[in-house]
C-alpha cells in the first residue's frame, strides 16, 4: 500500500513539474506572434514596377467597333495608312470594324530587352465588343515619356457578345467586352536598370505592412545572423541595411539569405469592407468588448402588374393597358443580444453569426460597433 501510494505521489509531482514547464513555454511564445519570411513580409525600396501606356488600334471587329461619330477613331485610322503610303479622307474610313483603345501594361523590375509582359486594351470610343480584335502595333510609353516596350496580338475578352439582328436589341453579353488582354503582347524594348544598393554599400527594406514589432524583430535577425550594426530599424516601414565588406560585391547573395530567414511578424487587429460587393474580411486578433446589439430587417416590396384593358361598347378609344402597383412591408424584429466580451475572431464571428444577418447587415453592425468602440479593430472601407 506505502509502495503505491508513493508511486501516486512521484506521478502527481511529474505531472505538476509538466505543467509548469508547458505553462512557462506557452509565456516565452507568445500566441499572437506569427513566423514568417522576411521576403514575404518586406521588398527592397526601390524595386518597384513600372507602368506604360499607349494608344492603339483594334481591327478586325465584326461591326462592333467605334461608330463614325468617334472622330479620332477615323483620323488615327487615316494616320495609320498614311503611314503605309495610301491617302484617304474621312469619307474612306466609315468602318465599325475598327475600335480607338488605350493599352497599358506593368513594367517588372530587372526586365530585359525581349522579355514579354501582358498588356491590357480598353475601348476609347463607343465600341461594344473587341471580339475576335487583333491589337496592331502600339508603341508603350513610361512616365518620363520614353518608349520601353511594343505591344501587338489578339485580343482576349474572356467572354462574349451575341445578338440576333431580326430580333432588334435581343441580345446577350458575358463578362465585359468593351476591354480585354493580350498575353505575352508586350515585347520589351529597353533594358531596366534597377540597382540594389546605394554608393555607400547600404540598403532599405521596406515592410509591406508597416509595424514596430516587425521591424525591430527584422533588425535583430538580421544582427544576428550577419553581426551586429547590420540592420537598423528607422521607423515602423523601413529597416536601413549596412552590407556586410563580404557581401558588398555580391549584394544577390546577401538578399538571397536575408530573404529566408524566419521572423516573427506582428499582427494588426484590422477589419476590411466593401459595401459594394458586401465583403466583409476580419484579420488578427480582434476583440469585442461587452456590447447588446439589436438588429431588425426591414424589407419592403414593390410590384407593378400591367393589365390589358379591352375597348367597351361606350368607348371609341382602343384598348389600353392599366398599371397596377402593390407596396407591402416586411419588418422582422429580433431580440436584444447581449455578449460577453469575447477575446478571440472566432467567438467574435460565432457571436456574429447568432443573429443570422447577411453580409451587409453585417457590415453594418461592425460599423456600429467600431463607432460605439466595442470593436477592438481597425475598420477599412474599400
């Protein structure tokens, strides 16, 4: 009996010590803390897309292009065979199969003469459809005005435009005809030159989501790993980089191990809405302090039945039609809800979703929530 009491008792002391050891690394990582790449949380300031743009022609449009009302459709076109050796008047390019569109394109950093890039087209004039359009040749320009790709091909609406012409205006679109893409239409003409450090053999990165606690968790892997005085943090976007003398003639290899390297990336508490689409997209840790809430639908239908009306036998006029119109109300009314405070995002959603509102009405208690500052977040409206 002594033997296992005493066996009772070591158990309950081990059991006590692994509780303790668990609960002191659960206090050394904290739960908010994230490990992430520095690459995917931070970009080298100055490496950065460029954007074109040019002005072109669409040909080859099955009557769907600009209408001769568009007047600097047919002046372009004139130019164009200008160009090629033939004179024409505005008389001889009354044509629905050309289509005045503007192109642009991205310009990657670190692009090479001949590489190819997507290019975008968009109509300019009244053109329905750019169908079965082919892009001809259109000059890209930067912006300091400089020519730094081409673009030419067909045209890619993803969708469609069909009509029936004995039907007068029947007709059926998918998708947006009036502006399509080109891929791999960009020919690049001129080699980007984008360097990677300063004279003085120093560098910044820049954080794609600005936070104190990711760049001072930056600055201090990056100390670490290629010694002190490497990395300084100047503000909450950017770290300012020192090369080490080993990687000042080799600044690829340098990024391409600082990009690797595991940090712990700070979260920010932070609500996304489009009111638009009703999208509502919640991130990091959000709390809801203690808060009722009453939320009520008000719906309200109107219907209008047209109804033919014959001529009588006292009347001379002929039929007509009378317009019936119905308005009815729906208000559905639900109690008050009261929550706890709830510290997690997903008792903050479950808590949410007990009233069963759409998405909309959803954006709209969280306004109302971040007004009346039970909502622990950042509310952005896009």
């Amino acid at each position: 009996m002594r033997t296992m009491q005493g066996m009772r008792s070591i158990l309950v002391r081990m059991a006590a010590a692994l509780t303790a050891v668990a609960l002191a690394a659960c206090v050394a990582l904290p739960a908010r803390a994230q490990s992430v790449r520095i690459k995917d949380v931070a970009k080298v300031q100055g490496v950065a897309t460029n954007q074109l743009v040019g002005y072109g022609l669409v040909t080859g449009l099955a009557g769907t292009g600009d209408s001769t009302s568009v007047v600097f459709t047919s002046k372009t076109i004139q130019n164009l065979l200008q160009s090629f050796g033939l004179s024409t008047s505005s008389q001889d390019v009354r044509t629905r199969n050309v289509a005045a569109v503007v192109v642009t394109a991205s310009l990657p950093p670190f692009a090479h003469s001949g590489d190819t890039v997507d290019v975008t087209v968009s109509t300019l004039g009244d053109a329905t459809s750019l169908q079965g359009g082919t892009l001809i040749l259109t000059s890209l320009r930067g912006a300091d005005n400089q020519v730094y790709a081409t673009a030419q091909g067909a045209v890619s609406i993803g969708g469609y435009t069909a009509s029936n012409a004995s039907a007068g205006a029947n007709s059926v679109t998918e998708n947006h005809p009036s502006a399509g893409r080109v891929p791999g239409g960009g020919l690049i003409a001129r080699t980007v030159t984008t360097p990677l450090q300063q004279d003085n053999g120093s560098f910044n990165y820049v954080l794609l989501q600005p936070d104190f606690n990711t760049a001072a968790n930056l600055a201090r892997a990056l100390n670490q790993r290629f010694g002190a005085s490497t990395a300084h943090a100047d503000d909450e976007g950017t770290v300012r980089v020192q090369l080490p003398l080993s990687y000042r003639s080799d600044e690829v290899d340098f990024l391409a191990q600082a990009g690797d390297i595991d940090i712990h990336a700070g979260e920010i508490a932070k609500v996304v809405l489009n009111e638009r689409t009703g999208t509502v997209v919640m991130g990091g840790d959000i709390t809801l302090a203690p808060v009722a809430i009453a939320h009520g639908n008000l719906s309200i239908t109107i219907t209008t039945t047209n109804t033919a009306v014959p001529s009588g036998p006292f009347t001379t006029a002929p039929g007509q039609t009378q317009t019936n119109t119905r308005i009815s109300v729906n208000e559905q009314k639900n109690k008050l809800v009261y929550f706890q405070g709830e510290p997690t995002l997903a008792r903050v959603v479950r808590a949410l979703n007990t009233l069963g509102v759409s998405p909309r009405d959803l954006i709209a208690i969280l306004q109302a929530l971040h007004a009346s500052g039970a909502l622990q977040a950042d509310i952005e409206i896009i």
